[in-house]
C-alpha cells in the first residue's frame, strides 16, 4: 500500500516537474516509436530490408532484429550491429537505428548498392527494452535490468521489495548524503558539487555517507540493492560469466534477450564481425596483445593473429571518426562483447559511440565527473546537475540529508544534437567495414594435360577481401565455417590425386591457398570454393 | 470350476495384450499368486509387473510410467517437464505419499538416467527405484516412512531420442552419446554427413578386419573371436580397418561425421565453456530443450535436497568437482556429507568406488553434476553403472586379463550371445574383408542377468542419500511466564539426518533462502536466535521477528529461537525450509 502511493506522488509530481523533459530527451527513441521507424522501413523498402522479431521480453517488448541485403542473404558476409547492449546508454540503440535508416535511404548510391547487393547487415537495435524503458519513465534511473522477477539479490524470496525512492519528487533518482561524523565522503576539494571519498593521505576527514537516493524499506544495510529490473543483458554471456552477482541471472544465457541473439547467431553462419554499441571499446584504441592470455586452454586475451586486424580496424575508426570517441573499458564480465569473439569465434568490435572529452585534474578523484561538468558548463547544457537539496529522510528523522548529484543518463548519452553527428561517422565506419568483408575466389586456374587423357588442374583459392576468411580464435570453435573446396569429377573421370572434400584453415586477406589435382578422363569438373561467410565461388573447366 | 474356466477363456485375448510387456493381471507372467513364495527384499505380488532383465525402448518407458502411475495413484503422479529435440516428453514420476502433506513441503530427491543416449540402463535403475518404492508402501515399515517423509522426483531418461537411436539405428556399444540434433563434424559444412553403416544390416556396428599377410594382428589362440596384437618383430595375417562403415562423403575417412557428437554432460550452468575449451559443450547453458527441461523443474522445486544421475560404465560413484578451479569451493562440510554417504556407497555397491570427478576420472566443464552441486546446492552423485568386476568378480590389474574377460564371460556365461561372429563381406571401398565383434548391447550395460541385481543396490544406496536429506523436527517448546503478560518461547529445531537444510556452497552463494522459523499467536515483541542457550549468548532479529531467519540448520544438529511474546493463548510455531520442508506444532 505505501508502495502504491509513494508510485502515485512521483507519477504526479514528474509529470509537472520540468526535469521530466531534461535535454529532451527529445530525440531519443523509446520502444514504441523505434518499432513504428523499423516497420515503416521493412515496408519502404522491401526488397533491402526484412523485420522480424525474435522473441518478448518478459515486459511484452519485442526484439527486433532488421536484416538488411538485397536478395536472400545466408550465403554473403554480414555484420550484426548491435545496439541497447547496456540499457543505460540509448544512444547505441539510437546509432543502430540511425545507421539502418542511413544505409536504407543511400541504398541508390553506387557504393551503397554494391553492398547490399555483396554483403548483409543484421540489425539488433534494441537488445534489452524493458530496462532501457527506464530512461523514458517518469521516473529515471541508470537501470541496466530487464523485467525477469528473479529473486532480489540477496535471494531471500521476497521480490522487488527495495525499488528506488524519490525523495525530492524530481523524477530522477541521484544520491543521498547524510551528515555523519563517522562517514568517508567529503566535497571534491575542486567542485564541491561532486563527492569523493576522503582520503587517508590527505589527512582529510570525512563527513558524509552517501548512497543512491531511497528509502530502505526492509532496514537491512544494502540501500536500493532489490530493483525491479533483474538481469543485465550485458552481464549474462558465457565469457567471464560472474556468477551469483548482481544482475548476472541464474546462470549464462538465462534470459530472453540473452538467448535470442545468441539462437539467431549460432544459426548464421555467414556472420564474419559483429559490431556491438555498447560500454566496450576496441575500436579507439584496439586490444592490445597478451602472450599469457592468449594461450593456455582457456583463452582470455586476444590470439596473436587476429591484433593486425584489430589495429586496421581502429585505425579506420579513428580516421572516420575522428578519435574522440574513446571509451573506457575493454570488456567486463558476461559481456556480449567479448563474447562474440571468445566464444562466438567472430570479430567482435565496441564502441560506445560517444563519450565525455576527458580532462585533467590535479586531483584524480571523481574525474569523470569534473570532465563532465566541465564540458556541461561549456556547452551550456542545463538541468544535468541537481542541487543538493535537503529533504526529511524517514530513516534519518534527526539528520541533515541532502539529494543532489549530477543527473541520470547524462554521462553516457548526450543531448541529441551531438547523436546526428556521432550517428552520420559510424554508418560510414560500418560501410568501410563492410568493404573489409573477406571474399574468396578462385583464381590462377590452370590444366595441363599429361598425355593418355591425363589432366593436372591446379587453381588457388584466394581471398580477394581484406579480412581473414575467420579469426584465428575461430580456426578452433566449431560453430565457425572455414573455408571449403569441394572438387566434384563426373562419374567417368577418375580422380587420381587430390581431395574432393578440403576444409582450409583461414585464408588472410588478400593470399591464397593452392590446390591441385590428377583427373583422368574428359568432361566437366566442377570446383566450389567459399563458405557462408565469405560467399561461394564456382567454376566448371572442361577437360 | 467350470465357470472360473469359461471367464478365463473369455478374457484370455485381454490378458494376453496386457502381459505383453508386463501386466496389472493378478497373474504373475503365468503363475497365480498362490504359488509364489516371497524372496526377502522384492516384492513377491507387484500390481506392477515389470521384467528387470531387459531393456526398455522409450515406448516401453513410458507404458511402465504410466501404469505405475495408474497402479498408484495416491503415491505416484506422471508428468511430462518438456519434450526433445524430436518432440518426445521427459517424463517425471513424482513418487510420494501424496494425502499427508503437499509434495513441495517435503525434502526431495532427484534421481535422472541416460543423459548420454547409449548409456541406457540408468533408466531401468531409475523406473526399479519408482517401481520398488511404489511396491513397498505400506508393506516395508522403512520404505512407507521415505515416501511419508519425502518426495522422489525421477525421469527415466532425459535422452528419450538418443535412447531409442541407440536400440534402433546401426550403433556401437558407445553411439550414439549425445542426442540427435545433426551437426557438422568435419567442418565441411554438412551435418551428419558419414554416419556409421551397417553394412551387414544387423543392427549393431562392429568391427572390420581384412586378411593380409602386412597385418599387426592375428586370433587368439584361446578364443579365435578375440583379435590380438603381434608381439614385436613378428607378422600377423589380419589388419584392423575400424568400426563397420565406409566413406560416404568421400573425404578420405571413415565414418568422419555421425549424428550428433556433441555432449548434453556439457551444457549446465555452472562454470560452462565452450566446445572449444571443453570437447561437447553446446551454443550455451541449456541450450538443449532436454537439460533446459529438467533445469526448469530443478528450478521449480527448491525442496530437491539431494539428487543422483546414472551414467555407464566403470563402477564409479562420483562426486564433485568437475573441475580442480571449484575444488575450493568444496567445503569441509560439505566434503563430510559426501564420504559418509559415499563410502556407504562403497560397501552397498561391490566392485565400485567412490571417486571424486576431476581428480580420479577426467575434467568436465559444464557437467550436470557441478550445476546440481555448486549452482542450486545439491548433494548429487553421478553413478557410473556396471564393471567388469561383475564378470568374474575380480579387479583387473593385468590388460591381457582384463581383454580376455569379456569373451571367456561371453563364451560361458552368455553363450556367444554377445558377439557377432566374423563373416566375410564384400565392401565397396576396403574389397574382401570380414565384419564381427560385440554387440552394443555388451560391454556398457548389463546383461539382462546382472541387471537386476545391479539396479537393486544402486537404488539402496540411492535410498540411504534419500533418507539423509534433512528431517526436521520441533524437537522442544519452553514457554516461560515473565510477568506482566509476557512469555518467553524458546523451541528447539532439530536436523535428524546427515544432509543440513543449506550445504556450504549454498551459504557461500546465497542459493536459497533462509529457514523461516514463524511464530503465530500472540504478539510479538522480539525475536532472537539463541546461539547459546547455556551462557545465554543471543541475538536479536529487529525486524519481522515474528518469521526468525536462520542460515541453515545443520546435519545432525539443531537451532535455537526465542520470542517474546505479549498475550496470546494458542501457538503455532512453522518450520519452513526449502530443502528440509514445513513442519508445525501447536501448543
């Protein structure tokens, strides 16, 4: 019942608050109006563009997935475009969603066309909608949980008892500090807007606690750990997996979303790079090798061979996009990322697509915080910070505790005019990748006859495209194609040497592999050489 | 007398329908009832007759299902948890007194077979197990207390297609292992694309021999069947050329791509890598709808305290870990519960011993018995059904001796029904060559003879895990006058069995709730566990202190609450555990 009302005053209270509508969010794109943008695309261009969805959520949302190629696609390269793999950075659903509209209205363009008509582009714009609802809620906070009622985090059988609280009727949730002697945090010395802890060499003194706005419903000393939203898409994938955590679910691939794009993955083999807007990053600045995490059974850093392609990648990145879009991690536990290359056995790369100009600071702490600000101030953004504010806090009747701190989302999703641009650089970074896209063909063929109807046909099988034909991660996971040459003599000819069968391992870009064999008899032979992900090539000689 | 003959030959054609297989018919397979005298220990007069001497297709396991179901209905209900990847249920028995208490408030025990599609006799050790505890109700003092007290939940088999691919496609003793989704095992891009042929079209996929005067190999004198290796520097006049099949996809191999070959023993979620990391391993945890149905149940039922997986062959009962990463994970207590069921297990079962998986047999990642035990709590054991110690009764040290047992227990104790003898055969590919070899029903599972026996005492030591899952008792109520119209309830809640209600990767992880200790009359004041009731070491719970939380409540241990409590004149203390059900008391 107090649940009831207290839901009933923030619903009432955010819908007259002027923060409701902080920078706009006008211009992102919730649910409702991303499915209506994906259908009228499916239905303007039909013969490019195909939407299906692949399971609900358990909030009812559908996830989508927008396959975009000329023709039938399960024999060209693709590349899934992944965004919403972190619900609490809409932009990657919005570069996603930008990027299939891009790609869709230049589809006359003579570069454009080629593409699709060559290569395929799986879109998966929105993996995880129920969380990423919260953004567009009256009431707003950093969630990254979908809908699954799993039991709150200390498993105690008592569901979504704890949900955020707010105090100050803003429709944001941020922090709470409480005036207390025994506490750690202090005003940054820099910009007492933002706390940091006190620090022990500094000899400074702590006088608050701070914790995430809310009221502790059931007293335990865990503020706000139950959420309604459960599991993270972005921390529910076999690599790294960290099991019985926070949002991590019951186990790897326990969810809907999760299995979703892993069921349509595994299925599509012509996936050679997936390309994920997400909190990692490889394409600033790409993964560095490490000899140690890269060998042993359980691989954990990238393979040797596959850091060349990495490093062309990124520098392509940078080019397109300028390289200030620099991220700040490299992966995380469960994440899709790593992910799709660890275990997937694609090329995986991530990028968040935007991110705050960092600046530096004599005093290290919080500074992500002070760059923000920083760079708020001089954009001239409003409304991103809220005040300290005091409020009577119903667990602290005779204290001094204030609400405040810089609002939701801000951090990792600029206002919109900033998403135009940043979206305009990653469609044409994905058309240059795509261009990368490995080909394979069969090219030097050549017959010589050895008298008596002998014949010697020797053709190399070439991969014309920049990529490899898979990663070197991938020469190992089963559920990767590797390259296949299939020689089919008629049924007169004798095949006196060679192999009608060959499964080569991968092909770099740009080099090929020999392959040659004895036939006796006249007739047509018939090579057939590729794979899905590399498209097949097929020629008859006559003998 | 007369009359008796004619309703006899009236209902003839029905029975004989009806003792097909087995039978409800008071008729024991031909002998009436009055010329039975009851060996000790089985049921003598079943309303269930069921062969333990042969095996069960999955047609067959789900007629025996459902007549135990039928013949029992206030023990035994019959469920399907979700269908294969052919569209074949996963049947479950849930086997319990079914009118004291509902099943879910009583500790439960899982009990699985024939994960690996040609490992079948698990099943039948799985359906003796339901069959012998349906048989006993109300007749064995001990067995009518078990299923009072708990719940069994069994499924027969969690492979049903890979069981009956087993029986009815061309197969080795160890084909197929996984189910029958087809994969690409070459990487050639075509699934299933050299199969196994049996060339003989015997059913059974044996051996290839040809004749050569190049050959390693020749008969053994002592059983000419037996093909055994030249000793150095000598020549034999046969060589080897594998499994019965040929090249079908011209790759230059023999029987290179089956169905299946991937492991369904690889698809758990706990510490799950994938195929390439850990041979087997599908696209993810539960990948496969057989595992994810019996994930989904396991998840359901959190009342399941113990559970036990029957696998072939080795005479092994197996324990966690599948891997040395979670060996420090085991705990101490935990470690205690399993040797002291487990080397029961060693008594009860002759020629098989209780092992620890990574260290004694090999390293599994993402195996069945690791998600049971470190993901949901439960004390599992992986059974590694029939030995070659039941041959002879003897351990083999020496290979030639152990090579020979199986044709001298073949010859003499079979009569070479085990054993397709060597036939010449014209193959397309290798020309004049000879086919023979066991058939694949021998070396894995048992013969029908030992089956029984076997079955028997797997399932007692089943039952001794079974009973030791933990029973909980309100073992003491102390109401203590405090003046002003206060009282003072303390109660002793006690664990009577091996197993505690939370093992210790439970409480490490927070699995599973608490134990809530309620009190219901009266008002309560506060709420407290009382750590030592002697030197009155206590602590207090402040909020909801009328449902007192407790951690766990040990094996052969006990816990101690207190109330204070303002008015009331009836109490109702509930015990709810998950894994140690509900028990109340009035006072």
């Amino acid at each position: 019942m107090q649940k009831f009302s207290v839901c009933v005053a923030v619903v009432i209270i955010a819908s007259f608050f002027p923060f409701s509508c902080i920078y706009g969010q006008s211009g992102y794109t919730d649910h409702n109006d991303l499915s209506v943008r994906l259908q009228d695309l499916a239905g303007e261009y039909p013969e490019l563009a195909s939407l299906e969805t692949l399971d609900q959520t358990d909030g009812g949302k559908e996830i989508w997935l927008l396959s975009i190629g000329e023709g039938e696609l399960e024999n060209r390269p693709a590349i899934a475009v992944v965004g919403g793999i972190s619900a609490d950075h809409p932009i990657g659903t919005e570069l996603a969603l930008l990027f299939a509209e891009k790609i869709l209205k230049n589809s006359e363009r003579e570069d454009v066309n080629e593409l699709l008509s060559r290569s395929a582009f799986y879109v998966f714009p929105d993996m995880n909608p129920d969380a990423r609802a919260q953004f567009f809620d009256p009431l707003r906070y950093e969630r990254t949980g979908n809908d699954y009622p799993v039991e709150s985090v200390e498993r105690d059988s008592r569901l979504g008892e704890d949900p955020y609280t707010d105090l100050n009727g803003d429709g944001m949730i941020t922090l709470m500090r409480i005036e207390d002697p025994a506490g750690d945090w202090i005003p940054h010395p820099e910009d007492e807007r933002v706390m940091v802890r006190a620090s022990y060499e500094k000899r400074e003194t702590g006088n608050y606690k701070v914790l995430a706005e809310g009221v502790d419903k059931d007293l335990y000393d865990l503020f706000n750990m139950h959420r309604e939203g459960m599991v993270d898409f972005n921390r529910n994938f076999t690599f790294d997996y960290p099991a019985f955590t926070p949002r991590a679910g019951e186990h790897a691939v326990s969810e809907t979303e999760t299995r979703a794009i892993a069921d349509f993955l595994f299925g599509a083999k012509n996936v050679f790079a997936v390309v994920g807007f997400g909190p990692a990053d490889n394409l600033s600045e790409p993964l560095a090798y490490n000899e140690r995490a890269a060998s042993g059974r359980m691989v954990t850093g990238i393979l040797e061979g596959d850091v060349p392609v990495n490093r062309l990648v990124s520098n392509k990145y940078n080019e397109i996009t300028g390289g200030e879009n620099g991220g700040r991690i490299s992966g995380s536990e469960g994440d899709f990322f790593q992910w799709a290359y660890f275990h997937y056995g694609r090329f995986s790369f991530s990028t968040p697509g935007w991110h705050v100009p960092q600046i530096s600071s004599q005093d290290e702490r919080g500074g992500e915080q002070l760059s923000f600000l920083r760079w708020a101030e001089e954009e001239d953004l409003e409304n991103v910070f809220v005040p300290w504010q005091q409020v009577d806090h119903p667990d602290y009747p005779d204290r001094k505790v204030e609400v405040g701190g810089i609002a939701p989302f801000v951090m990792k999703n600029p206002p919109y005019r900033f998403v135009e641009k940043t979206a305009g650089d990653h469609y044409r970074f994905l058309l240059e990748l795509a261009k990368m896209r490995p080909v394979i063909d069969i090219t030097n063929v050549k017959t010589e006859s050895l008298g008596s109807d002998l014949h010697r046909i020797t053709a190399e099988i070439t991969n014309t495209g920049t990529f490899p034909t898979v990663t070197e991660l991938g020469e190992r996971v089963r559920w990767v194609q590797k390259t296949v040459v299939n020689f089919d003599p008629e049924n007169d000819q004798e095949l006196v040497s060679g192999k009608r069968i060959e499964v080569l391992d991968r092909i770099e870009g740009k080099s090929g592999y020999e392959c040659s064999w004895l036939v006796r008899g006249s007739g047509t032979v018939n090579i057939r050489a590729g794979a899905e992900s590399t498209g097949f090539k097929q020629i008859d000689i006559n003998l | 007398m007369k009359c008796i003959n004619i309703k006899k030959i009236y209902l003839l054609p029905l029975v004989f329908i009806m003792t097909a297989a087995f039978s409800l018919s008071s008729d024991a397979f031909g002998q009436s009832v009055d010329q039975i005298y009851k060996a000790a220990g089985t049921p003598a007069t079943p309303k269930v007759e069921v062969h333990w001497n042969r095996y069960y297709d999955f047609g067959g396991v789900t007629e025996i299902c459902r007549k135990l179901a039928e013949a029992h209905p206030s023990l035994a209900t019959l469920e399907s948890i979700g269908e294969s990847y052919e569209g074949r249920e996963i049947w479950l028995l849930t086997i319990t007194n079914l009118d004291n208490k509902p099943h879910r408030e009583k500790p439960g025990f899982w009990i699985d077979g024939n994960i690996h599609a040609n490992e079948i006799q698990g099943t039948e050790i799985a359906l003796y197990t339901a069959w012998y505890l349906l048989e006993n109700y109300g007749k064995n003092e001990f067995i009518t207390n078990l299923l009072d007290e708990k719940v069994f939940y069994i499924a027969p088999t969690i492979n049903p297609d890979g069981r009956d691919n087993h029986m009815y496609e061309p197969n080795t003793g160890s084909s197929p292992r996984s189910g029958t989704i087809p994969l690409d095992d070459t990487g050639d891009g075509v699934a299933a694309g050299d199969p196994y042929d049996d060339l003989n079209d015997d059913g059974h996929i044996t051996q290839m021999r040809r004749r050569t005067p190049l050959g390693q190999y020749r008969e053994c004198p002592e059983d000419p069947r037996r093909m055994v290796r030249v000793g150095p520097g000598e020549r034999g006049e046969f060589e080897l050329l594998g499994l019965e099949g040929k090249d079908s996809n011209l790759d230059g191999r023999v029987n290179s791509d089956g169905i299946g070959r991937y492991d369904p023993n690889r698809d758990w979620g706990w510490n799950w890598q994938p195929d390439h990391i850990q041979r087997g391993a599908y696209h993810y945890p539960f990948a496969l709808p057989e595992n994810r149905a019996v994930r989904d149940f396991v998840v359901a039922h959190p009342n399941i305290a113990g559970a036990q997986t029957y696998h072939n062959m080795g005479g092994m009962i197996l324990r966690g870990p599948g891997t040395s990463e979670d060996e420090q994970n085991m705990t101490f207590s935990d470690r205690n519960v399993y040797d002291a069921l487990g080397e029961l297990g060693d008594k009860l079962l002759p020629g098989y011993r209780y092992l620890v998986l990574f260290e004694d047999l090999y390293s599994v990642y993402g195996g069945q018995i690791d998600w049971f035990h470190f993901g949901r709590g439960i004390y599992t054991f992986t059974n590694e059904l029939f030995t070659r110690y039941l041959y002879f009764y003897e351990q083999y040290e020496d290979r030639e001796e152990a090579g020979k047992a199986p044709y001298q227990f073949d010859k003499h104790l079979l009569f070479e029904d085990a054993f397709v003898p060597w036939e010449e055969y014209d193959h397309p590919q290798f020309g004049k060559i000879e086919i023979g070899g066991f058939k694949k029903n021998f070396g894995r599972v048992h013969p029908g003879f030992l089956l029984e026996t076997d079955a028997h005492r797997n399932m007692a030591f089943t039952l001794f895990h079974a009973y030791h899952t933990p029973q909980l008792e309100i073992h003491e109520v102390d109401v203590k006058d405090k003046g002003g119209g206060l009282k003072e309830i303390t109660a002793v809640i006690a664990n009577s069995r091996i197993i505690p209600t939370h093992s210790g990767i439970d409480l490490s992880r927070n699995i599973e709730r608490p134990n809530y200790i309620a009190l219901e009359g009266g008002e309560v004041l506060a709420g407290m566990r009382v750590l030592n009731r002697d030197l009155n070491v206590i602590e207090e719970q402040k909020t909801d202190s009328d449902v007192i939380e407790i951690d766990n409540i040990p094996g052969m241990g006990h816990v101690i609450v207190r109330w204070i409590v303002e008015g009331g004149r009836g109490y109702t203390i509930e015990v709810d555990s998950a894994k140690g059900g509900v028990v109340r008391k009035d006072f």
